[in-house]
C-alpha cells in the first residue's frame, strides 16, 4: 500500500505544473497512470508533497472579469453579440448574460444595447427594400433615421 502511495505521489510530482488545478493535477494522474483518483486524494497527495494547486473559482472569476472587459468593449465598438461570441470563441448565450450583467451593473447604457439591437434589425429588413412600395420605403428611412440618429 505505501509503495503504490508513494509512487503515485512521485508521479504526481512529475505531472504537476505550477499554476494547476486539483482537477487539472488528478486528470495529468490519471493519463500518466492510466486510473484514475478521487479529487480528494490527490488534493491530499499534492498537499502532503508540498505542492499548492490553484483555485479554480478564483482563476474562473478571473477568465469572466476578462470576457465581460472584452464583451464591453467589443459592444461599445458596436458589434453584435453573435461576431462577440465567434471571435472569444463562447457561447452566444454566455455573451449575452454578460451583456446583462453589464447593463445590470451600471457598466453598458441599456439604452445603447436597446439601440444596437434595433438597428441590427434594421439592417436585417434593408433586403426587402426592393419589394417595398414608396411609402413604406420612406417609412422605413424615417424609422432607421429615429433610432441611428440621437
């Protein structure tokens, strides 16, 4: 039994990168090893070796405090939260919860988001121009001109 704990703490020695998660740390075990081990016993392993894993809560609100730094510039500069999720390579929905967090936080004008959004829909009925009589041309015009323009 102390033979197998003490090589399996060896390996994880060897496995184990600074700045790694518990989870990350019992994953590298796992390949090297090829079985796996409870998160609990390698948190004990790595403490018992010296070694500190990182936190993962705190390296997750760290990775969402940048997303929503970029997604704010990234609306303010007025792209559409779907360009937002394919250039940060996340989800539409994650883009746009953090667009309301923001708004909720006092970070991005709602107002502006309201706008952005209605003249992206705007834009989208640009197409059907052709087939619209005069009238409905002109009201388009005026409807685009309303909310572009203040």
């Amino acid at each position: 039994m102390k033979r197998w704990q003490s090589n399996r703490r060896a390996i994880l020695a060897e496995v184990f990168v600074p700045g790694m998660t518990v989870r990350e740390a019992a994953d590298a075990l796992a390949m090297a090893l090829g079985t796996s081990f409870s998160i609990a016993t390698v948190r004990n392993d790595l403490l018992e070796i010296g070694l500190t894993p990182a936190n993962g809560t705190e390296r997750r609100r760290v990775a969402t405090k940048s997303r929503r730094e970029e997604v704010m510039t990234r609306m303010l500069a007025g792209e559409s939260p779907r360009a937002i999720a394919q250039q940060l390579h996340v989800a539409v929905d994650r883009v746009k919860s953090d667009i309301q967090a923001l708004v909720a936080e006092g970070e991005l004008p709602a107002e502006m988001i309201a706008r952005a959004f209605a003249m992206r829909q705007i834009d989208a009925l640009a197409r059907y121009m052709s087939v619209l009589s005069p009238d409905a041309q002109a009201a388009y015009e005026k409807l685009r001109m309303a909310v572009s323009i203040r």
